[in-house]
C-alpha cells in the first residue's frame, strides 16, 4: 500500500475529538449557550490576527491566492465572483465532519439545535452579520463569525471592510439564505442561489 492510500485511509482523531467537544457542549450547556461559546472563541481567534492592508479589491483578491488574506488562511480560497461578492467552493469543516461521520456513521441530531439557534434574530449575529437564516450546522457558529470578525481587520485602499454572510449550503445539498442580509448587502436570494450551485458559502465584501 502507498503511504498516500495509508494517509486516505487515516483517521484524524483531532477532528474527532472536536465535534465530540461540540456534542458535549450541546449536552451540558444548551444548543443556545453552545452556540455562543462557539461565536465568542471563533471572534477572540479572529482578535488576534495582526491586520492586514491591501491596497485595491485586485490586491486583495490576489491575496487569496497565495494565502496572504487572512480570511484565506482559515477557510482556503474563496473565488471572486466580482463587484465584492464572493463562492467558497470547500467548508473548512469538511475534513471535520468526514473523520466524524467514518466512525459514528452520522453527525449527532444535536447539531441541528445549534443551526436553528444560530439563525435566530441576535445582538451579535446583526453586529457581524452573520446567521439569520445562512446557518446549516454548528460549524457555521464558528466559521461565518470568524470571517466576519477577521474582514474587521482588514482595509482596503483604505477603508474598512464588512462580511455579509448571504448563504450556505449543507453536505445534503439544501441551500439556507438570509434575505434580510441578501437584501442589506445589495443582493438577491436567486443570485445567492444559483452561487450555492457550485460553492458551499456565498458572502459579500463591502467597502465603508
């Protein structure tokens, strides 16, 4: 055997051991108050990137590439689809719910609390405009807060950059959109969509 088929057939134990952490959280604390533990540590991560400046939308889309962004460097690249909007073609978390799902055949029923919450109407989720309704799995508490969070770091051709969060899709192929974020960053629900045919995320970069 290859040691390439070796590594295919290995299992991630950290990976394991991650989602099994969320599943313990679900379970001693709420799938509310896991939700925000998972927002509040995505957020204090994205804290402690140093910023990053580009100087054009170009700059920051090359950036992408060779992973200069720091958006890039946790959660891969991102493809521009022009004017700011933005299709992640691969969830982070996938390698994540692959090492899981080999082992306990499935991801816990539990999770599904977590999304739920996360979509719901909130302080934090408004002020990163992240959720309300783009929310599929807990991974999204994490990730969607953590890009958002990580954009407030970053500055291009000066000015300040914000994440609109407008879609995701889950491992299932069912696309979760939030209108009212749609709606605030200047895109429709169909374009969200027909973005989530080939991406697993759709966000908007804004200039303000």
């Amino acid at each position: 055997m290859t040691e390439k088929a070796t590594n295919d057939k290995m299992l991630d134990i950290a990976h394991i051991s991650f989602l099994e952490m969320i599943e313990l959280f679900i379970k001693t604390l709420g799938a509310a108050q896991a939700k925000g533990a998972l927002m509040r540590s995505a957020i204090s991560t994205a804290e402690s990137f140093p910023e990053a400046k580009f100087e054009s939308m170009q700059d920051f889309v090359a950036a992408i590439e060779d992973l200069r962004s720091p958006i890039a460097q946790v959660e891969g690249k991102a493809v521009h689809l022009g004017d700011g909007l933005f299709g992640l073609p691969r969830c982070p978390f996938g390698g994540s719910i692959k090492n899981f799902v080999a082992v306990r055949g499935k991801l816990p029923e539990s999770f599904a609390k977590v999304a739920e919450d996360f979509n719901k109407p909130g302080a934090v989720t408004s002020k990163y405009r992240v959720g309300q309704g783009a929310g599929v799995s807990p991974f999204c508490a994490i990730h969607q807060p953590l890009r958002s969070a990580l954009g407030l770091r970053v500055s291009i051709g000066g000015k300040s950059v914000s994440v609109y969060q407008l879609g995701c899709k889950s491992g299932n192929g069912t696309k979760a959109i939030a209108e009212d974020l749609c709606k605030a960053a200047g895109r429709t629900p169909d374009e969200v969509k027909k973005v989530l045919d080939d991406n697993m995320c759709c966000y908007q970069l804004r200039l303000e």
